[in-house]
C-alpha cells in the first residue's frame, strides 16, 4: 500500500489545537484516528485534497456499512483539521448520517427505592444516592471533593466535567447530612475527595458497576442485567421531568450543550411536558 505524504507535525498541530479547546484525551486519540485514516486512503497531499475527496471517504466508509455514529466522528474529525487546525475556508457541507434513536433504559421510583434498600454497606449506598439524587456520571462522582460541596446551601460543583466544562449540581437533604457525617467521621479536609475505600484509596468505576448490578439482583429488578451506574442519570432526568421540570432545568443540571440532547427524557410521560395549549384551541 502506498503511503501518502502526511506532514511530520500535523499530529503535534492536532493535538496543539485539541488542547487549547480543551477537548478530552480520548477525542484527541479518536481525532487523530480518523484524520490518519483519511490521509493514506486520498494518498494525496493536504495542499491538494478537495472536498471531492472528503466526500468519497465517506462514501467509501459508508459502503462498508459503518454505523450513521461513526460517520459522524470521522466527518467532525475531517472538519476540524481543515477548519480549525488548517484554518482551510473549507466548510464540508455534508448532511450528518441519522442515528437511530433509543429509548433509555430508566428506572421507576419504585425500583430506585428497592435498589438502594438493598445495599447493605452505608458508604456504598451514600454514594449509589448521590448517583442517582445528583444526576451524577460516574467519573463525576468519584473525583468530586469536600471544597467542591457547599452543603449549608445544598448545591455543589463539578468540576472539568464532561468537555472540560464546570456545572452547579443539586444536593438532596438526605445525602447532604450523610456527607457531613462522613466528613466528620473520617476527618476529610477540604482537598480530600468526598468518597475512599478503607484503604483510603479512589474507588473505581468498575466498583460502582459493581455495587449497582449486585443490588439490582438483589432487589429482583426486572432486566436487572441492564441496569448500570448511568441508568440512575436517567431515571434522575426522567423524574424531573415527570415532577414538571422543564426541558431547560433537566439540560442545565445534566450539563447537556443542547436541549435536545435532553428530549430523550421525555419518553416515559410526555404530556407532563408538552402542557402547552394550542390557540386554535381557544
């Protein structure tokens, strides 16, 4: 197969440029990827690619049937090196590939309660309560600290969180006075994070997936196979908005970018949302 010329530095300008937007390490990986791919399939120089030639790359993609997802990704890769590390005026007016949609898996108030009752170990299930009673990721819940908390008015921080952005995170009463006893109780300081093992160790991800499949068999959850950590996200933003929250409250305590990213949510009771009257109506 023969190579094309691919300029030495053009990774070290991707990942400059990926930097400075503060974009995650697996993007920047994933980035680097799809450019590297595009380059040795057009076999051509940069100077001399078109958008011709982006167009056929996907095309080629799309004949060997990758998902609407992965054409995406790899036509944002390809935007970005022209657009904004080449700073090329070459707008690739492409229509995104559709994503199938898929309803996500969330549980009922019910089920959240019995899965919580069934975790008989204090700390784990302070944390699997945070999870849920926050919105949490999972990331977001093990990195979190004493100073990021401001207890006495039951709100908190994330920091760095996903796309490198801060967001203001609620605080259930409940978790609230469990927190400041565990504070209390392990003498935690204000650079301490909020949640260690007995070893004093950060818990793993693979630790909460753990505590949340081990106690959704316990409780004889129906699919309990498919309940993971990031199903209590789910059920957090679908009984906001069962409770009547508004699309926009959901996105800005989720930290979703867009709203739409947040009408997934609406799938379990949407009339509880859509309570706008028409005026042919009236």
């Amino acid at each position: 197969m023969i190579m094309a010329y691919i300029p030495l530095g053009i990774d070290s300008a991707v990942r400059k440029e990926c930097k400075r937007r503060r974009l995650s390490n697996r993007t920047v990986k994933t980035y680097l990827y799809c450019i590297n791919r595009f380059l040795n399939w057009s076999k051509k120089d940069l100077g001399k690619i078109s958008k011709k030639d982006v167009r056929e790359f996907l095309n080629y993609l799309s004949e060997k049937n990758l998902s609407g997802n992965s054409l995406n990704i790899y036509h944002m890769a390809l935007r970005f090196l022209f657009t904004q590390v080449l700073e090329k005026r070459m707008w690739i007016d492409i229509k995104y590939s559709k994503i199938p949609e898929r309803i996500q898996r969330f549980l009922t108030k019910e089920e959240v309660r019995k899965l919580l009752n069934a975790i008989s170990n204090w700390k784990h299930r302070l944390m699997i309560e945070f999870l849920y009673g926050s919105g949490l990721r999972v990331s977001e819940l093990l990195n979190i600290k004493i100073k990021d908390l401001n207890l006495e008015k039951n709100f908190g921080f994330i920091r760095n969180g996903k796309g490198g952005k801060d967001r203001i995170i609620l605080i259930p009463f409940v978790v609230k006075e469990k927190i400041k006893n565990l504070i209390k109780i392990g003498n935690l300081k204000e650079d301490d994070l909020i949640f260690m093992s007995n070893r004093k160790r950060k818990y793993s991800v693979r630790s909460i997936q753990k505590i949340v499949r081990n106690a959704s068999k316990k409780a004889k959850l129906k699919e309990w196979k498919e309940v993971h950590p990031h199903t209590l996200r789910h059920s957090f933003a679908t009984h906001l908005i069962e409770s009547g929250n508004s699309l926009n409250e959901v996105q800005s305590v989720l930290g979703h970018k867009s709203p739409e990213t947040s009408m997934i949510y609406v799938h379990s009771n949407p009339e509880k949302l859509i309570n706008i009257k028409s005026p042919l109506d009236n």
